[in-house]
C-alpha cells in the first residue's frame, strides 16, 4: 500500500466491534492509515468494509494473546507509528464470578489479554513511536479504581494496565501515554457482564470517541483520563 510520508498511522486492536470499531472509523474518516485487529475475522471484514477509506486499511485477523499475531501486527505498521491504541480486552467468565469462584487459569488469561499483550505490543511497536514521536492510548476501567462485587480479575487487570500506563510515561518522556476510562457503553463486553440484562440504555460507543479525539489530536499530558471529564458535553455515563 503506498500512501503519503506524512499520512498518519494507528494500530488499533480490538476494532470489530464496539469502541474499537468507533475509533477506527473516526480516524479512517479522518484519512489515517490503519493497522487493525480483531478475533472474529468476518466482523472485523465487515467494518473495515464500511468504513469510508477501506483502501487506508489493514486488517490482520487474530487474538492479541498471540505472540505471533502481535508480531504480524507490529510488522504491518512499517517504520513510524504515530498513535498505538490498546483496546482488544477480555472480560473473564460470563456471569462474572466472585473472586473466591474465579478460577486461577481465567484469571490467568484475563492478565495475558489485558495486561501481557498490550505491554508485548508497546514493546515490539516502540522503535516506531519514538520514530514519530507518537502516542499510545491503553483502554482503562472505572472497575480499575473502583470495587464492584464480580469484577475482581478484570478490575486488577485494568489497574494493572493503569499502572504500567504511568511507568511507560515516566520512562518515555517524548511520547504522549494515556489510560482512558471511557466509562459504562452499550457494548457486547458489557452485555456479556450482565447476562439476561438490558444495558441499551447505556451511551454508545460512539459518544465516548470525541474525549478520544481530545487526546490523540489534543496536547493532553501523559496520565489517566476519564472520558466525561474530557469532553463533558459530549460523553456521558
């Protein structure tokens, strides 16, 4: 694919449905390149397929917990990446358990996707942020600072994520490292947190993508965001 030097460039992770496909979206409108992920490959050729710039697209199939689909992902992007955006995430068991219920080995993978892989991606991608002086946007949770009954594993792998957010900023002065809370959406992964629930009532991924914006075209400093604080008359809860 030959486009512009000067062309901006993503890898997004996640981006068959939900937030991530929101973002994804946004930005292709907005003429980025995209490097784009997501497990279910058939959902994943159907938002790429509406997006409004498909030619602007690359999308790689696969589970962030795959070292060599991460590898795939990484080798896509070229020599400069100006913005990594960690949003592939997995939630646990569906009821969510108590923490005294949850299995070790589920908790196991629940860290492997939401805390090794983005970590193991900012790695493999940092020639090419430093290169472009670029960003790096790691979905957070309120469940990260927050204690809901059922939400242990997946609320320590956010505060987790949180925290290796923070270091990266202090150990890389030049790029921009943000976590982001965007708060409740009416999203699959909240749908599978509350079986047999209605959550349409919950905003759509759609509303929390200005706050997301705000950061990645903004010159916010490196920390953690909450997306409603960001873009208040825009992003509600």
């Amino acid at each position: 694919m030959h486009t512009p030097s000067d062309t901006p460039v993503a890898l997004l992770t996640g981006a068959s449905r939900g937030l991530g496909r929101a973002l994804a979206l946004a930005l292709n409108d907005r003429g980025w390149r995209l490097v784009v992920d997501g497990r279910d490959a058939d959902r994943l050729t159907t938002a790429v397929r509406a997006m409004p710039r498909p030619e602007l697209v690359t999308a790689l199939p696969g589970d962030v917990a795959d070292p060599g689909h991460r590898s795939a992902l990484t080798a896509a992007v070229g020599p400069r990446l100006d913005l990594l955006v960690n949003n592939a995430g997995a939630l646990g068991p569906s009821p969510l358990p108590h923490l005294a219920d949850l299995l070790p080995e589920e908790f196991a993978h629940v860290l492997d996707v939401n805390v090794v892989a983005p970590l193991a991606l900012v790695r493999s991608a940092l020639p090419a942020l430093r290169r472009a002086g670029g960003r790096i946007l790691n979905i957070s949770s309120d469940a990260a600072v927050e204690a809901y009954a059922g939400w242990g594993g997946y609320g320590a792998s956010k505060a987790a994520l949180d925290q290796l957010t923070a270091v990266l900023a202090v150990e890389e002065p030049e790029l921009r490292i943000h976590a982001v809370d965007p708060g409740d959406m009416a999203t699959d992964m909240h749908q599978a947190a509350f079986p047999g629930e209605d959550v349409s009532d919950r905003p759509a991924p759609e509303t929390v993508i200005p706050a997301l914006l705000a950061l990645i075209e903004g010159d916010h400093p490196s920390g953690r965001y909450r997306a409603a604080d960001l873009v208040p008359a825009e992003v509600g809860r």
